[in-house]
C-alpha cells in the first residue's frame, strides 16, 4: 500500500470531507459533509470516529452551523445535536465547548469566522500533540520491540498520526520495532479494519489476532508491552477506552510488563472524579449479531453491546500526553500533567 499521510477529515470548500471508515479497508470513499446534523450522524455512526478526531469534526459542525445561522439558538441546537452523538469521549464535548465560547464572544456577523478559527487552531494543536505523544512514548518503550495494540488509534482516530499508533510509527522510524500485533477489536472490527490497514501503509511488520488470543500471548512472552489509546481518564487516572482493553490490563499486570496508554490533554477530564462516573455507550445489537451484514447467530438473540470498558488507574504503567507522562498515572500526576 503507498504511504503518503491519511487524511481522515479536511475543511474545504465550505464543507467537511471525511474518510467513511466503515467502508474500509476495501473502499477508500470521502463523505462530503455541510451540516452539523451531517457529521453528528457520521460520528453516531462511526464513519468518523477516534475520541481527539470526533473533537475537531464537531468544532467544524459548529463552524458549519453558525455559517448557516450565526443566532445564539442555531448555536445552541448545533452543540446539543454533535454532543449526543457519542458520550464518551470527552474530546467532544471540550471542543464543542472551546468553539462555541469563542464564537460567543464575538458579534453575530463573526461568529461563524471566529468558529472556523477556532476549529482549525483545534486540528492544529492536535496534531502537534500527536507528535509529542509519539516522541515521549517511543522514549518511554525505547527497549519494547514487540508491542500489543487494541482497537484503531491511528490517523483515522486523530489528526497527525495519531496517540497509540503514532508511539508505534515512532519506534519503526527508530528502527526499534521488530513487531506489531493488533487484535481484530470486535464488534465492529476497528483493529482488522482499520489498523492493519494503516500498519500496512507504514509497511511495520503486523500480525492480526482475535481478540481472546491476546491474554495467551502476553503470558507466552510474546509482547514486550501493550499500548493503547484512551476515550477519557478521570481524574483518578481510571481509562474509559474500546472495550476489551480492562482484560488486556489485567493479563499485562499479570505478565509483568508495561500496559500503556496514550491520549492528548484534551481527553483528561478533572471533573470526573473516577471512571465509575464515566458513561459507558451501549450499542446496538446488531452490532454483535452481524458482521458485514452476515449473521452470526439467531436473529432473535438478546445481545449486549458496550462499546467501552473502564480499566482502573492501578492497572496503567503510563499515561503519555504530549505534555509528557504520568507515571504512574494517578491524582497527583496527572493534576501536574493539567498544570504544565
């Protein structure tokens, strides 16, 4: 596969275009986006997703919607919609609010400027953390040359390269990488889909696991350190991510070897005391009882689908920020990491 960059959003023209990533890894198509209703539905329905990248998708919603109608109501309707797309990741709602505070300092007629500003300043920030993310956590695992991933944290998941897998691109360019293996991430497959395909467009050796392989391996000796992603950590340092990342967490505790996390600033959220205050997003059931549209039980069969789970702080070796790392990640240091 070539390697130029993945876009996964872009502004112009007056619209958003947006990757869909449910289409690949076999279709490379681009949703052309003018409303906030528009990408509210493309990040409910996960054709963009990643917690930093639904954050700068939402502020460009705003952006779009106060271009349309610049009144305080259009504003306030535009960030009610985005906002409920997703409730978990706290990148959202920081940047609806970052916008919409901008713009409403403003008069009626610069809002909408103010707010495409303002959402353009977001990507940029984020994709400057994604670089130092990737610096400070390949500093972190100069020594770990086979890394374990979950789910897809790459540049479909964040402007840049990414968190995770930026610390993963990061340690190839090194050449400090023997080996990535990243589990499939049932229900909807984000790590067979979506990883494997910008891990090949890296050209880093990969293999692909499902995702009850991965607890074996580690207590086989086979990974030297698991790295993953983040949708939200408390203040107590507990991580809301894809679930299935708790059970990587605890095989890695019990094989003694470094469990990662990676995320910019902007997914700390100080008011959430702990992660048993942090919403978990149900999804649908068919989610579970399909795969590309082929059954994979009865039809009836009652499922549930959480789309996160919540792994406690004790269980994470690191937090890695592009303001540096909490480690461990606890109260103290990650209110030093807010401060910096």
């Amino acid at each position: 596969m070539r390697a130029d960059p993945i876009r996964a959003v872009r502004f112009e023209g007056g619209r958003l275009l947006a990757l869909d990533q449910t289409r690949l890894p076999w279709e490379e198509r681009e949703l052309e986006l003018r409303t906030a209703e528009q990408i509210a539905s493309a990040i409910a329905r996960l054709q963009i997703r990643g917690a930093p990248l639904i954050g700068v998708a939402a502020a460009y919603g705003l952006a779009l919607a106060l271009a349309a109608d610049a009144s305080e109501r259009s504003l306030a309707a535009a960030r009610a919609t985005l906002a409920n797309a997703r409730p978990t990741a706290v990148n959202l709602v920081h940047a609806l609010d970052l916008v919409a505070d901008a713009a409403l300092k403003a008069p009626p007629d610069e809002r909408a400027a103010v707010a495409l500003a303002t959402a353009q300043a977001l990507e940029a920030r984020e994709e400057e953390a994604s670089e130092a993310i990737a610096a400070h956590g390949a500093d972190l695992l100069a020594s770990a040359r086979r890394l374990l991933t979950h789910c897809n944290t790459g540049a479909l998941a964040a402007p840049g390269r990414g968190t995770a897998l930026a610390v993963i691109a990061e340690k190839a360019a090194r050449g400090e990488l023997e080996l990535v293996i990243a589990t499939e991430s049932r229900p909807l497959l984000q790590g067979s889909r979506l990883t494997i395909y910008e891990l090949a467009r890296l050209g880093i050796e990969h293999r692909l696991i499902v995702d009850a392989a991965a607890a074996s391996l580690i207590a086989a000796g086979e990974v030297d350190a698991v790295i993953v992603g983040c949708d939200r950590v408390a203040a107590n340092g507990d991580v809301a991510n894809k679930v299935g990342t708790y059970p990587l967490a605890l095989a890695a505790r019990a094989a003694g070897i470094q469990m990662v996390v990676a995320g910019p600033i902007s997914t700390i959220d100080p008011a959430m005391p702990s992660g048993a205050q942090i919403v978990i997003e149900e999804r649908d059931a068919s989610e579970v009882r399909l795969a590309r549209g082929c059954e994979l039980t009865l039809p009836d069969t009652r499922c549930r689908n959480p789309a996160f789970d919540i792994t406690p702080a004790e269980l994470v070796s690191a937090l890695v920020t592009e303001r540096g790392i909490a480690c461990p990640p606890r109260p103290r240091s990650i209110a030093q990491l807010l401060r910096s």
